[in-house]
C-alpha cells in the first residue's frame, strides 16, 4: 500500500482444505484517509499450481464482482484495453512456486475498499507431506491480521507442522495449533505491536512465506475413497510396500551452452545423485553435445564401487559442442532394452530415463516435433522420461511434450545457487518407485467421466489421486480394485467402499464445503485434458481443449484457457478500463524470466583459499 | 601455443593463443627472488598449411634455478640437466627416474617429464610424438605447472604472472558468432574486454586426444589480460 494516507485495516487469508482440496479466501479492507481519491492498490501472491476462482471489490457498499469468461472472447471484448496494454499482466510470475495477482482501483476520499480474492487446488503430496503456503506481505502494520487453516482430512491426520520465513522467537508461540484425529486447526493472529519490526518504528516483520505441512494416515493398502454427493475421489499411497529398483540412465548435456554454473551444478547434482542410488539398482551415463559418449556400453549395478567410479566419470563432465538430443536419447533407450532384453538387469524393475538438458537441439535431428515422435516409437510405451531444463532459455514445452508422451514429465530448474538441491530433489522424488503400470478400476456400470486411472509408477512419498461422478445417484457403495507390479509379486487389492457420514466425522462443524469432491474432479479433469491436448493429434486436441474450457467456465476456474473480467467502477466521470486476470503457462512464466532475468555474474575470489581440493593449474600447449 | 589458467576458486578457467614468428624464446616464468626461470622456444609447422596460417608450439625450454644450481635444457629430441658442473643427458625413449637432494626427475617414455624443484615448483613437461612423416606438423612439447604456492610474490613471466590468482568478473552473457560460443564482458587488471566461451585441451591424463577445458579466451594475443605485451616477454636467449 502506497503511503500512510492509506490505511491498511484488515488482512485475513482463510484456508480451507477438505481432503487435499484447498480452498483460499485473501480478504483484505483499506481506507483511503486523504481528502482526494487516489489509486489503491492489491497484490496476493497464490501457487501456481491454484486456479483463481472468485474476485470481487467491494467500494462503498457496491460490489464489483470478476467474471470468468472465454479468453478470446474477452480478449476480443476489450481489444482496445487489452492491445494497449493497460489490462495486462494483472497475474505475474513471482518466483517459482507462487504468481502474483494485482489490481488497483481509483477510491474516492475517505472511502473504503474491500478486496476478496479466491483459489482453489489440489494439493499435491511430495516426500510424503502436503503442503500451504502463503506468502504475505502487507507492507505496514494491519490492524486485523489473520491467517487460518482448517484442515478436514476424514483418513486422519497424521502430522501438521507450520513455520514462517519471517517467524522471530517472540512471534513462534503465536502461532496457534490445534490437532484433533481428523482435523487440524492453524492460526496465527499478531497483534499491531507484534507485527512491529521495532518498538518505535512502523515497519512490519510480517514478510515472507507461511507454510503448513501436513501428512495423513494412511491405514489400508486400497486407498481412501469419499463418495459426496454423487462424486467419487480415490486417494491411492498404501503404506509399507518395498522399493522397487530402477534402471535408470542418466541422459547430461554437455554441450557448450550449459558451461559454467550450470556444468558445475550439473557435476555437483550428478555426485549426489549418484550417491543417492540403491545397491539393486542399475544405471548408465550417457553425456551428449553434438557427439554421444557413453560411460560403458551397458546399464551396470550401482555397488559402491561402480558408484565411485561413475561419480569420477560424472566429475570430468566438461561442456563443449552442440545439442543432439534426439541421438542420445535413443541411445540412451536402446541401452535399457537391450539390457532388459539380455535380461542384464531385474525383470521386476522399473525403467527411466532422466535427461538433463539447457536447450534446443542443435544437431543431428533437430525438429522437436520429429524428435518427440522418434522416441515415442522407440519406447512405446515401455520407458519413462523425466525431462529436466536448465535454466531460462530451455523449450520447457518441447520437453514437456517429449516428456508426457514417454508417461514421464518436465520440470524446470531454476539457473540459482540451489540448482543442485533442485536437481537432487527432483531424483528424490522419483527414485522410490513402489508399483508400475497402476490401474485403478471402478464398476463401469457403476461410475463415468473418470480421471486418469491408469499410472506407470506410484513413487514413495507421493499419491495417486482418481475422482469421477456416480452414474447412480442413489449409489452409496461401490467395489474397487488395484492392481499393479511391486517389487517381488504383483499388488492386487479390492475393497468394498461407501459414502461416508460427514456428519458423524465432523459433528461440530457445519457443512463447509459440500462440493468439494466435484470441484475436485473438475480441477482434475481440466487439468488432465490440458495435459493431454499437448500429446494428441489435432482432432482430439480441438475436443480436450473444448471439454477444458467448458468446464473452466461452468466451475469458474481461471485456467490457460479463460480469463477473470473485472469491470472497475467509474469515479468522478473517470472511466477505468475492465481488469483482465488471465492465467500463465510455463512457457508464459518462462518468458516472463527471460524478460527479466536475475542479475548473473561470474567473478573469482581473491585467492587465498587456495586448499581447495583441485590446484589450480596454470599451462601452456598446443593442438 | 595456447595457455590455460585453470582457476578452481571461480570453478572456471581462462585461455589465450600467444602467436609469433616461429624460433621466438618468450619467457614464461622468472622469479629473481628463488633464483627461478623458464622460457620456451617455439617452432612453426614443416610448412604452410593449406589454410595459410603458421601455428607455433613450444619445442625447447630453458630452465634455471639459481639457488639450487639446476639447469635444464628439455626440448623435443632429449633432456639435459646440469647441476653443479654435472651434465645428465636423458632420452624421452626411456622411463627414467632420478631422485636429488634439491630435485626429482621421471620421465615416462615417449609421455613425459615431470620435476620436483625443491620449495619452489613442480612442473610436467608433456611430450607430444606426431607421426614422423606427418606433411605439416612435428613433435612439440607443453609445460604445466603443477605446485607453485612457494614461489615469491614478485614472480613474472607469461605465466608466473597468474601464480598468485587473478580477480576478474565476467558478465554481460550474449550470443556470440557460434551459437555453442556465447560472448560476455571480462573485467580484469583495469580493463574491459570482449572474450569468448570456448574450450581448450589439456593433455595430463590423456596425451593422445587431450580432455577439453571450457574456458573465457581472450583474443589477440591475451592483450589485456597479460600485462603489457607479448614483445615484453621475448627475449635473446634460452637462458
């Protein structure tokens, strides 16, 4: 807020979650004290991973409420504004997590102006924790500051930790916690002087992230499935299954772009990597620039000492040439099939293919298209692929793409002194699987409009999420199964599930959030037929896109394909133009970095540090 | 001859070429307080390749050290070594191993020699063996300095000018005329120049094909990055 002629009167950010769907509410009220009007502004930063919901402005007892409209239509609607970029960019990129939403609104003197922003998501679980995260930054003390979750999780809940950046000692028992068996209740409420940097001074502490963790009980080896009213969610992450080991081949770029940090991360990651791998697995290194070079010519076994010798190998990565991806990656399968041809590795194991790349194919075949059909055949289906991309000026679509049509995914990583962590986090992730080719199966005459329920790994700490609609209303219960390939034997579990009694669960609260589980399964499917528009011919692509932007609209979610319109109030004859809130794609995200890069310098220390372990090295040759 | 100064404490490395008439004695190391010196003699290929420009390498080095009353002579056909009026003659055909009260020597056959000069320096000399009748190029030699921690803090040369570390701050990344060789600003000893992300080989652990080194090459000569230029390093003789 721009100057102490506007007063701050309430910041409160209302969580909700019901079964790993949250739902937030920011609410924030100011007060306009100068005797002119003037622009008032307001700046939430929400996950990237949440579809904005609800907007509204509330100026002197009149609400303005944010409409969700076809994006070209809107687009079309406010040409004008929109071509002269006085609408743009209402959401922006804010660091790699969250994205930031702004408006500004014209007040008249000595009015009031509420502001409620809403978002919804599913929460994602990775490393086995669920995670909130709220980033606040009120810019000066508020009379009314309030952050509250209510976590409602029916399968129990399991552990709940919250922390902020910004929490000092004095404001740590502040923040309130209560845990019964099946609800969590967090708040965290400072007072005007609590908030104060110092005690004389009007500076506020309150700046930075506040993050709930939270894990839930997870009891039965089918899963936790809640039938409300008429929709159905199946939440998949049994407990104690054993590992099932790997095959994986580590596919570097080292070509001449990714010199400097990125290579030396790249050393740095693949060391911690490779450290991190299990004795059963097996594992190859193929390093690719314009030439491919493979560490040995099969997968081998991950014992300490084969171990130790990759992690020298990986240690003399240097960058030089150009970029043929399409070439190493078919290597790269080539070696996994024949290995598991020749029976050279588990036949109960899972294959992958982790690539680390920082850019465009450069050499050999580079059309991305014919390279994302050239590995699609030679897998066929069998392989999966875990894209990593370096930096800003990576084709995260590209990867994306090649990634989603190998059953695997992209994931950017950030060019940052914590790109190691990111890496090694990212292995993390994917290096425990505990089941492969999961299906999910429902009575089909019992259940339709079905997620995705089929899945080629289940990995430890994260969870399989399947929701669809009951085709009988009236269906209270219904039979489930699951099967899929664990380490020694395969996994089949079936169940007998029912609707549950939330009344009987959550006595004392009152019906919160009754549509959750179809607004679930909406969010779900849109965010699946997203996904899946990218694989496709143009046929389907033309009916997931369709399917996805209807029910963007029926649900209201701002998603890549609608947009939230704001028509602003007119103030003294002034007539503002309409607020157009659209959401980004990576790509847009992505764009938006390269326009505004962080600074990137390189620059060497004095010397005096010179016990590190490489001297250096100083001399002269010729070619 | 291309010079690489490897920098682990920026994870990074620098080069430049040094381009002169064939025959030309620069000098490479000269410490007068431990009584240490190095030049290197270069020598151009049999004849005029057919791109037409005259590559030079270092074939023959002279080095001294005064305290210890060591000098060598290593060049491409053989090494010789006087230490207090005794001359040793050693053949790049043999292993051969010495070891001193003041000075280490092992030649590996056909591969290379490498020195132990007591408290002052350790240098490998590489030998690089290229096929008798190759029509353009002839044997040639590299020095790399291994430990050099103990020489004195005025030490000079073409490379003694860097034992002590270099700062230096590259910014300004922007495509370069390779796509694979982006350009960036260096800032170094005062001035702003414009390098290149390249490679150069280092031939330790493998003599046959080298290992390539990324690294900012500063053009022309290394002006800019070497003080002076390259004329303030020639000199008469080899010692």
């Amino acid at each position: 807020m721009q100057d102490l002629t506007v007063e701050v009167l309430s910041v409160k950010v209302d969580c909700v979650v019901m079964s790993r769907f949250a739902h937030t509410v920011i609410t924030s009220t100011a007060l306009n004290k100068a005797n002119v009007s003037q622009e008032i502004f307001f700046e939430v930063d929400l996950p990237k991973t949440a579809f904005i919901t609800n907007f509204s402005m509330e100026i002197d007892g009149q609400v303005y409420v944010g409409e969700v409209k076809e994006k070209e239509k809107a687009k079309k609607q406010y040409e004008k504004a929109v071509s002269s970029g006085q609408t743009a960019g209402l959401v922006k990129v804010s660091g790699r997590k969250m994205e930031k939403f702004s408006v500004s609104v014209n007040i008249a003197a000595k009015s009031n102006v509420t502001f409620v922003l809403t978002h919804e998501e599913l929460l994602q679980r990775k490393l086995g924790q669920y995670e909130i995260l709220t980033r606040v930054k009120p810019k000066q003390l508020v009379q009314e500051f309030q952050i509250v979750a209510n976590i409602y999780e029916p399968q129990g809940i399991a552990s709940v930790d919250a922390h902020a950046t910004f929490l000092t000692n004095d404001l740590l028992p502040m923040v309130e916690k209560t845990v019964t068996e099946k609800k969590a209740h967090i708040a965290f409420s400072p007072t005007l002087d609590q908030q104060r940097k110092c005690p004389d001074c009007d500076g506020t502490l309150i700046d930075g992230d506040f993050v709930i963790s939270y894990d839930v009980k997870r009891a039965t080896s089918l899963g936790d499935i809640q039938i409300v009213n008429g929709y159905f969610v199946h939440y998949f992450a049994p407990p104690d299954l054993p590992r099932v080991p790997t095959n994986v081949v580590f596919v570097i770029d080292r070509s001449g772009s990714m010199s400097g940090n990125k290579m030396h991360q790249t050393r740095w990651a693949m060391k911690a990597i490779l450290s991190d791998l299990k004795e059963d697995d097996h594992f190859a290194i193929v390093e690719f620039d314009h030439s491919i070079e493979c560490w040995k010519e099969t997968l081998i076994k991950a014992t300490k000492d084969n171990v130790d010798k990759a992690i020298e190998y990986a240690d003399l990565l240097r960058p030089r040439g150009g970029t043929d991806i399409n070439s190493a990656l078919l290597r790269g399968l080539k070696m996994l099939l024949e290995d598991k041809a020749e029976k050279r590795v588990p036949e109960r194991s899972v294959d992958m293919i982790i690539l680390l790349t920082d850019g465009m194919p450069s050499s050999g075949e580079t059309n991305p298209t014919r390279i994302q059909e050239n590995l699609a055949a030679a897998n066929g289906g069998n392989t999966t692929l875990f894209s990593l991309g370096f930096g800003n000026d990576v084709d995260y679509g590209f990867l994306n793409v090649l990634s989603q049509k190998n059953n695997g995914l992209a994931r950017r990583i950030f060019e940052a002194s914590d790109a190691v962590l990111q890496l090694q986090g990212f292995y993390e992730e994917v290096s425990s699987p505990l089941l492969s080719e999961v299906d999910l199966r429902y009575p089909d005459n019992a259940v339709g409009f079905l997620t995705t329920n089929h899945f080629s790994q289940l990995f430890n700490g994260s969870e399989i999420v399947v929701a669809g609609r009951l085709l009988d209303n009236d269906l209270d219960n219904m039979l489930v199964e699951v099967v899929g390939q664990g380490f020694e034997e395969n996994f089949q579990v079936q169940g007998q599930t029912s609707a549950l009694d939330w009344g009987t669960i959550y006595p004392d609260d009152k019906y919160i959030f009754g549509d959750f589980t179809e607004r679930l399964w909406a969010y779900l499917t849109i965010q699946q037929l997203l996904d899946k528009s990218n694989t496709v011919s143009q046929d389907e692509k033309e009916n997931a896109t369709a399917k996805a932007l209807e029910m963007s609209l029926q649900y209201s979610f701002v998603t890549p394909l609608t947009s939230m319109v704001v028509t602003k109030p007119e103030i003294e004859n002034k007539t503002d133009s309409p607020l157009i809130a659209n959401k980004l794609t990576e790509e847009e995200r992505q764009a938006a970095e390269r326009a505004h890069p962080h600074f990137h310098t390189m620059s060497s220390r004095p010397f005096p540090s010179l016990t590190a372990h490489a001297p250096p090295s100083y001399f002269v040759d010729g070619d | 001859p291309h010079f690489i100064l490897e920098l682990p404490d920026s994870d990074d490395a620098l080069c430049f070429n040094i381009n002169d008439k064939p025959g030309t004695i620069f000098n490479l190391v000269k410490d007068t307080k431990s009584g240490i010196l190095v030049n290197g003699q270069t020598i151009g290929d049999k004849q005029i390749p057919p791109d037409g420009k005259i590559y030079t390498y270092f074939w023959r080095f002279g080095i001294i050290h005064r305290n210890l009353g060591v000098r060598m002579e290593v060049s491409t056909k053989g090494i010789s070594v006087i230490q207090d009026g005794n001359r040793i003659r050693l053949q790049w055909s043999n292993t051969t191993s010495l070891k001193g009260d003041n000075m280490d020597i092992l030649v590996t056959k056909d591969r290379s020699l490498t020195v132990t000069l007591k408290d002052s320096v350790k240098f490998v000399i590489l030998l690089h063996k290229v096929w008798e009748k190759h029509p353009y190029h002839r044997d040639y030699l590299g020095f790399y300095t291994l430990d050099t921690h103990l020489l004195s803090p005025s030490v000079h040369g073409m490379l003694g000018q860097f034992y002590h570390g270099l700062e230096y701050e590259v910014t300004n990344l922007r495509p370069g005329e390779v796509p694979e060789k982006p350009d960036a600003t260096m800032y170094v000893k005062g001035h702003e120049l414009n390098v290149t992300r390249g490679w150069q080989r280092d031939f330790r652990r493998d003599v046959k094909n080298g290992e390539n080194v990324p690294c900012w090459f500063i053009h022309n000569n290394g002006t800019g990055l070497i003080d002076g230029d390259i004329s303030d390093y020639i000199v008469s003789g080899l010692f």
